[in-house]
C-alpha cells in the first residue's frame, strides 16, 4: 500500500471509495515482490501495479468485488497449463494478493490514513498487516513510527500489537519490507499468524564527488533511480545549479571534509568521479571504512594502479580495498557521458540486487533472484 503513497492519499482526501491488492508473497519467478500495490476507486480509476501486466485484469476484478462487498481477500494466482494464459501469469511464478476495501466501513480506516500521511511526507513509518491467520484478523493493520509508538490493533490482543510494533520497528530501522510468523500471544512462533510489514523510509542517498559533464549524467541517471542525489566539489565554479539543475543538494567544499560530516547509511552510494589524487586518495580513504553501500571511483586502470598503492600507503587493509569499485561501471563499450552513467547505475544495481552483470540471453540464471517460494507464511524481504 505504501507503494502507490501519493495517490491514495490523494483519494482519501477527496473521500474517493477506494480498494488496495498488495503483493504479501511471491515464489518463483515473480514480476515485482512484496509491498507492490495496485488500487481501484469506486469510478474504475486504476493506479500502481502487483504484477508488471500478468494478473491485473484479474486483481481488478478483486478489488471491484471488494468494494462491493467490504471484504478482504487473498487470494493466489500460480502457473498451470490450464490457468496461465486465463490470467496472464505465464512466468512460472506464484503470487499472492491481498485485497483490501477501504472506506468508512474499513475498520482500518484511520490506519492506513495516518501511515499514507506520513509516507507522503517523508517520515519513517511502517504498516503492519495481517495476511495470514483468523479470519477475523486477516487484513488488520497497526502503522509503526521510528520512536516504536504505534497506531491501530490486531482486535484486542495487546501482547501480540506489542511484539508485532516492535518487530515492525526493526524492520523499518533496515528500510526493509518483509513478513514474520508470530503467535496470538505475542511469540516468535510459527502457526499463529503471518504479518507482511511494509517499510517507507526517506530515498537512499547519491553522492557524487567531481561536478564534471559525466556527473551531469550521472545525477540524471540517480534520480530515475529514486536515489536523493548530492553533488560535492570543492570548486565553486563548477558546482552551480545552472549545471545540475536536477541535483538536490549542490555542495562545495573539499570531498574527504563534506563526506565526514554528513549523513550516510547502509543504502548510501558514493560515486567518486574527480579521478584526480588529491580528492580521491582522502576521500576514498576515508569511505572505503564505512558502512555504505556502494563505492566506486572514475579512472584508467593506470589511475587505479596509482590510487591503489597511494591506499595502501595510507594503512587501508586488503578488505578494505576489496570494496572499491574501480574503474567504476560495468563493460558496456560507453562513450559518452550517458552511456558512462548508464553503465555507473547498471553496476550499482547489480551490486545493490546481487546480480552478475552478464546478458541474459543465453544465462542459466533466475531473472528474479528470490531463489526460492516465498509464499504469505514465508519470511520474505524487499530491500
């Protein structure tokens, strides 16, 4: 539900009827994983999406159905000779929706209300929701703040809203979209019931060092992406927003100095492109000991060399210099600065994913890296 944020806020402030299918599990080879949403208004109005096109004539109909008659449903949509092409499911994969009404009959109303608020406003939240248990309970939510206080109840079971806030919270503190078993008493025990948390935190954050013509690109490339894209150089005439008109941040100042005082987390990817050693070596001495997803820095293999020894001369161990990713990007033939951005985001990707890198054509890989069945009662991640 947290997926499609805007819009349903959007409907909820115009008093529009509305009903939500969220993904809770996938196994196999899925289109999109747990936390995608797709909504239906009482007028038709359809936004977001559970399956990239292969079910969605179906969900429609689900949430149609649900509007109709106030009941949520989950309902799953798998391969099979006999029904892949009747709902358009012909990856091999296994789905499972649940199909949420929300309007003033929705015992949740103000729930979903109140996480869709603060996710449309940037805070920390994460809703929690019943997608497998009593019939009763099954679509029952609490939304989840960063401080652990919480909103709504799983119908009066205080041990369990305890315990499922609490488990929501780590959840959100990761920036992950998973579920969890737990039992009516509030236990880590499998057999009760199944909660998918869905997480909404503020966007990863893009640094990149060096405001040349590649950076311009690059910065481009990070927003398509949905990161939250900084732009560093120390020289004021070249970091100007004339230049990087679609940066969030522009900072001049020296790298190694900006990249001590700011924010980064295990999501933060930093782009060294100032290939120059005076940036880089303080820079990259410094990133490459932090916890941050992604290091990587522009250069010739003879740049790299140089930068290299200059590392190890600064006491950086093997591990250390293990992370670095350089020259940054994947083989891709690029030339110009779009071309170079491109292969720049294709290697975070690949990083961020687990992926190769390597075509697809011709690959025995899994397109979808979930590797096994992840079905409701599954613990199920989405980073």
């Amino acid at each position: 539900m947290l997926d499609i944020a805007d819009d349903l806020t959007r409907w909820a402030e115009e008093g529009r009827r509305f009903a939500v299918a969220t993904v809770v599990g996938v196994g196999g080879s899925a289109p999109r994983g747990p936390g995608a949403a797709l909504a239906v208004d009482s007028e038709g109005t359809v936004v977001g999406s559970v399956s990239g096109g292969c079910v969605e004539g179906a969900v429609y109909e689900l949430c149609v159905q649900a509007l109709e008659d106030g009941e949520t449903v989950l309902e799953r949509f798998g391969y099979s000779d006999e029904d892949a092409f009747a709902v358009g499911l012909t990856c091999g994969g296994v789905v499972d929706v649940m199909v949420t009404p929300v309007d003033a009959r929705a015992t949740d109303r103000e729930v979903f209300r109140s996480a869709l608020s603060a996710a449309v406003s940037g805070a920390p939240i994460a809703l929690a929701r019943v997608v497998r248990g009593p019939a009763g309970l099954l679509g029952r939510a609490l939304a989840v703040r960063s401080d652990g206080s919480y909103e709504g109840s799983f119908g009066g079971l205080p041990e369990l809203d305890r315990t499922a806030a609490a488990e929501a919270r780590a959840l959100l503190d990761a920036g992950r979209t998973g579920a969890l078993d737990l039992a009516e008493d509030g236990t880590r025990c499998p057999g009760g019931l199944t909660l998918l948390v869905e997480s909404r935190v503020p966007p990863p954050r893009m640094i990149v060092f060096g405001a040349i013509d590649f950076a311009e690109a690059l910065v481009r490339a990070g927003k398509f992406l949905g990161y939250h894209v900084t732009v560093c150089d120390a020289r004021p005439v070249f970091a100007t927003r004339a230049r990087f008109p679609e940066a969030d941040d522009l900072v001049v100042d020296w790298p190694h100095r900006y990249l001590r005082r700011t924010e980064t987390d295990g999501r933060t990817v930093l782009c060294v492109l100032t290939h120059d050693a005076r940036f880089d070596v303080p820079l990259l001495e410094q990133a490459l000991r932090m916890p941050v997803a992604f290091v990587g820095a522009m250069g010739s293999r003879r740049t790299h060399a140089d930068r290299d020894r200059k590392l190890r001369e600064a006491g950086l161990q093997e591990a250390e210099l293990a992370r670095l990713r350089s020259p940054i990007g994947l083989d891709l033939g690029a030339r110009t600065p779009e071309e170079t951005a491109v292969s720049i985001a294709a290697e975070i990707v690949a990083a961020r994913r687990g992926g190769t890198g390597a075509p697809l054509t011709g690959s025995a890989t899994p397109i979808h890296r979930e590797g096994r069945r992840r079905d409701a009662a599954e613990t199920a991640e989405a980073a």
